[in-house]
C-alpha cells in the first residue's frame, strides 16, 4: 500500500495546470516541493492505518493552507503541532529551531475551524480537495478563487482514485465546489456548508448531526 500511496502522490507531482493555478507537489515549487509532497505521503500514510470511512471533500488548497502544507485543510500551525488524532506535530528540536530563528507559522481560518470541530467531536476523516492544487485570480488580483468546471473535472480522477485506495464509504461534501464534483461523479453524498464567512455555527451543527445519526464515522 506504501508503494501505491507514493504513486498516487507522484502522479500529483506529475500533474500539468492552468495558467491561473499552481501545483504545489511540482518541481517548479522549488523548494517548497519536498515539504508538501512528504507531508501529504505521511499524512495518507498515518491515515490509512485509521482506515477512516468518511472522506471530507472541499474546495481547492488556500494559498497560507494546504498550498504550503501540502495536506488539505491544514495550515502550518496545525502541521506543527499534535493533535487528539496522533496526526503531525513538530519535534521539540525543530521547535526550539524554530524558536531560535524566530519563525511565525502561518496559520488558517477554515483549517482552524475544522480542526476544532473534527476533534471536539472526535472525527478524523480523510481530508480532501476536488481540486487539489492552488488556484487564485490575478487579473482581481486574489490570493484564491473557485475551480472552474474543467479544473473540477481534472480533480475528480484523484479524488476517486483515493476513494479506491482508502475504501471510502461517506462523503461529506464542503460547499458548492465539491457538491459539484460528486454531482458530476454521480457519487451520494452529504452537504454541509462551508465553514468560511460566518457559517462556522452551520457547520459544526450539521457534523453533530451527522455523528449524532451515525451516518459518519
């Protein structure tokens, strides 16, 4: 399974993207290519000896998350540190190093957000994009924007791919992106909002439910 996780991870790497987009696992994200190709291999690593049965599916990478980190709905704050879930975390020598040199870790809004909720109500899913590389909007001049339709659909080979490997049997879909993603796969899902502009309250009420219902675990 090792092998098959490097090869998922690789074809990542390998993958070619728009204009307006950037593969964060690519080599011309020098250097940054080495810390987001290893953390993702370990996070997929850690996860499928959970065996989780719940995929979390959202949007795209956020351009101070998952496009430095490498793992979806992370931040390097997150990545820093660990957690209920025995996922990440820095080692008392790269904090002291960290320390030192006086470095500030990003951190970010919905993977905060998401983390608070996946461990108050003990939850680890496995955490995924419908498009797994950075997208963002220089002509409006903004760090993030939407994956368009076509950049969806070159997601959804990845997305189903991990589906496959981890044997996933739930979806919860994060906003409109991935709702459209799994509409286009004809795969079920559930919907909850995403967690983003005021809708933290929404969002953690639909997971309590869920858990409640036994529909996720």
């Amino acid at each position: 399974m090792k092998n098959k996780l490097m090869d998922f991870v690789e074809s990542l790497a390998q993958q070619k993207v728009g204009r307006q987009a950037f593969n964060q696992y690519s080599e011309e994200n020098f250097p940054g290519f080495f810390t987001t190709k290893l953390n993702l291999l370990l996070y997929l690593t850690q996860m499928k000896q959970r065996k989780p049965k719940t995929m979390l599916l959202g949007e795209a990478p956020g351009y101070k998350g998952c496009k430095l980190t490498g793992v979806p709905f992370t931040s390097e704050r997150i990545i820093s540190r660990s957690n209920r879930f025995d996922l990440f975390g820095y080692s008392e020598d790269i904090w002291d190093l960290l320390e030192e040199r006086n470095v500030k870790l990003q951190t970010e809004s919905t993977a905060t957000i998401v983390w608070e909720i996946l461990e108050k109500y003990n939850f680890c899913p496995l955490l995924w994009n419908s498009y797994p590389f950075y997208t963002y909007d220089k002509k409006n001049n903004k760090p993030n924007r939407q994956p368009s339709n076509k950049e969806l659909k070159e997601g959804q080979k990845f997305m189903v791919e991990l589906i496959k490997l981890f044997k996933i049997k739930n979806i919860i879909a994060v906003g409109n992106s991935a709702q459209k993603t799994l509409n286009l796969s004809g795969i079920p899902y559930y919907p909850v909002k995403h967690p983003a502009y005021g809708n933290k309250d929404a969002f953690e009420k639909e997971i309590k439910k869920l858990r409640g219902e036994k529909k996720i675990s």
